[in-house]
C-alpha cells in the first residue's frame, strides 16, 4: 500500500453531500488529499445499489457512482484490502455491539452492517499503520464508539427501562477517530474549496444547517463553535 | 408478536379512537408502540406502529371522507382492527400477521385520488417511525432496514429532529477536537 491516509466513509456522510448539491466540494476534498478516500461494499450498497432501483434517488446513485468511476471514491479492493476479511470482522463486529445492551432480557441489535464495516476497515488500516477517520453522521455509531456510556443512559432514557450493559466490553470500542460532514465542509470552506461567493459568515453557517438538517447529528450549539472558530 | 397484553390493548383502544374519530389519541397509541418496536424491532410491532400512526393522520384528513371509496375503505378497516384482535386473544400470531398485511391490501385495492394520499400517508408513516426509532438509540441504518425505507428518506427526515441532533448525549468529543482531527487529516 503506498499510501499513508484514509478517510472511511460511511453512507449517511456521502449522502448528505450528494442531496445538498456538494459533490463538486467532496471532489476538491479529495483533490487536496493525500491519501485514499474509502467505502465497503457494504456502504456501496447502501448508497448506489439499493438507491438505484428508487427512481426517487436514481440521480443521487448515479453522481455517486460517478466518483467510484472516477476512483475518487474506492473500494478496499482497489487497495488491495481482503473484502472476505472486512466481510468476516463486519460480522463480528456487528454481533458484538449488539449484545452489548440488554433489556428486559433481551440484547438490542443497534447497529447494522455498514456501520459495522467501516469499524472493521477502519481496524485493518490502523493494524497497517495507515492513519484513518471514519466520516459517520449518524449518531448511534459514533456515541457507542466514543462513549458508550451515553448511548446507554439514552437508550435508557427514550426506552423508558432499565438498561443493562456489559461495560467490560466498553474498552474494546476505543481506538477510532470520528468526523462528520461538518468537520469536512469546514475543511473545504478553510481551503477555499467551497466556490459560494458572499457574506462569509452566511456561506459556512448555511453549509453547516444544510448538512445538519440532511442527517449529520450536530448541535447548534456545535455549530455555533466552528463559526466562533471560524473567527478566531 | 412481543408484548401482546400491550399490543391488544392498543388495538382495542384505536379501534374505538376511530369510532370516535379521535386522531390526537391515536397518535399517543401510535407513540405508545414504539418502545416496543425499537427494543423487539419485532415485524409485527413495528407494523403496528406505522398502521395506527397512519390511521390517525387518515382520520385527522376530514377531507379524505368525501373521497368515492371512502365508505369501504373505512368499514374494512374496522373489521380488519377487530379481526386482529381476536387474532391476539386466540394467540394467532400468523392471522394476526395476515390483518396487519390486509391493512395494507386494503390501500392498494383504492383508487383514484384516495389511493395515492393514503398510500403517502402510509409511507410518510414509515419513514416517520423510522425516525423515532433511530431517536430512541438505534443505528440509521439499522432502522431503515427495518421499516423499508432507505437512508436517503430517513436521513433527511431525521436531520430536520432536534430531538435527535440536539440531545446532549450526542455530545462525545469537543467539536474542537473534531476539527483539529479533520483538519490535521488534510495537512
């Protein structure tokens, strides 16, 4: 593998650019990148092959499958990763967070099975010294890996029931690095990627409420510190 | 079928809510169901939520009443309601299973106008319990393939919830931290 960075892409990240217009930005995030940016078969799934059957979401399938054509997007075979491999750990993965929390006797299946892939490519990268992030939206993934304690006292919470959970296996989920569409249209804008010519304060508060309000799970409390950062 | 006594009850009390024509009650039954169905994400729960969530935004659309086929539409509900809760009390989970599935028979036997609005209402329910699955902690893509619907719908559904983006428990890593790591990605 020749190359020292990735950028894993779970579905909910792509397609909250593709439905806000922001694919021409997702290229010149790549253009500036040196390193690779990822998706599974299992996200691929999820973002050209199911969504390609909907005429709904056709157009979308096919601008993202575009950037797999243009390899500005790839696959982990085109790095010359095992596809058996992140198949087998996505199993794994997948069965192991969802006996994690337990109610009424019975383990909550959380996440599915691309969420779980990014996770196991993400674990091959690191196992090769590649530096990577996982680019996730959603919420759930992202609050299990970084601090499942609070996806307990939600679920907890919006469950109205007593959670119990096998804190032992917290540890195991360490280790990962998030980013949302956020953290990356804040790239894009910092670089003078995004081409939106006006008040600058307008352009990067309408980016961040667009993605917001396309499924990136951010406060507008978070948001209004990356504008304050914006400032600094 | 998880939680019967639950689900029985929620049919016994929608069915007499229809009577009534009482859609703000349905709506509490509909959110009633959906603890079970995140915690059991049991098919059977699940359509229960999108059905009664369905019925009271059908009955809430006074207009759809003058509609031709209406009449029909209506009485066959409410037979198809009391056939699944003899189902339940019989502990027929596949006549059960059946009624829940001739709801759905039952729209596409419509027509015309009253066809395609109910059949909106219907998806818009899925698409709406969705959402509130995936807020109760459960992964997008887990509820999606759950209710049917894709990620495209249910992301743009979700997105637009404060009760999902904004909840403080979300809040894992300082966004500070977050954007140092994106940006140290792109050095």
């Amino acid at each position: 593998m020749k190359f020292e960075k990735a950028i894993i892409f779970d579905a909910g990240t792509i397609i909250n650019f593709a439905m806000n217009g922001l694919l021409e930005e997702f290229r010149g995030l790549k253009k500036i990148f040196n390193g690779k940016f990822l998706i599974t078969k299992e996200v691929k799934i999820e973002v050209v092959d199911k969504p390609l059957s909907i005429k709904k979401f056709m157009l979308e399938a096919l601008k993202i499958k575009e950037l797999l054509d243009e390899k500005i997007l790839e696959m982990p075979s085109d790095i010359g990763v095992d596809e058996n491999l992140i198949t087998k750990m996505t199993d794994e993965i997948r069965d192991h967070a969802n006996s994690i929390f337990y109610t009424r006797g019975e383990a909550i299946q959380i996440i599915a099975s691309g969420e779980s892939s990014c996770i196991a490519l993400s674990k091959i990268l690191t196992e090769k010294n590649i530096t990577n992030v996982i680019a996730v939206d959603e919420r759930t993934i992202r609050v299990l890996f970084e601090k499942p304690e609070n996806l307990e006292s939600l679920l907890g919470k919006k469950l109205h029931a007593h959670i119990q959970a096998k804190t032992e296996h917290f540890k195991e989920f360490k280790g990962y690095k998030f980013i949302r569409s956020a953290e990356l249209i804040y790239v894009a804008y910092k670089k003078g990627i995004v081409k939106l010519k006006n008040n600058n304060f307008q352009i990067l508060d309408a980016l961040l409420y667009a993605l917001k309000f396309n499924g990136c799970a951010i406060s507008d409390e978070e948001i209004s510190e990356i504008e304050k950062l914006n400032k600094v | 079928m998880q939680e019967k006594e639950n689900v029985l009850r929620i049919l016994e009390e929608t069915k007499d809510a229809i009577l009534k024509e009482d859609s703000v009650k349905l709506k509490e039954l509909s959110n009633q169901t959906i603890h079970t169905a995140s915690t059991s994400q049991d098919p059977d729960n699940i359509a229960v939520a999108v059905v009664v969530y369905s019925l009271s935004k059908i009955i809430e659309r006074k207009q759809y009443q003058g509609f031709a086929g209406w009449k029909k539409f209506y009485v066959e509900i409410v037979s198809t309601i009391d056939d699944s809760i003899s189902s339940i009390k019989n502990s027929d989970d596949k006549k059960l299973r059946e009624g829940l599935t001739k709801i759905r028979k039952t729209v596409s036997q419509l027509s015309g106008k009253l066809k395609i609005y109910i059949q909106d209402v219907f998806r818009k329910a899925e698409i709406n319990k969705a959402s509130k699955i995936y807020e109760h902690g459960i992964s997008m893509e887990q509820t999606a393939s759950l209710l049917g619907v894709t990620l495209f719908e249910l992301a743009s559904y979700a997105g637009q919830k404060p009760e999902i983006s904004d909840v403080i428990l979300n809040k894992t890593v300082d966004v500070k931290k977050r954007i140092k790591t994106a940006m140290e990605m792109f050095q």
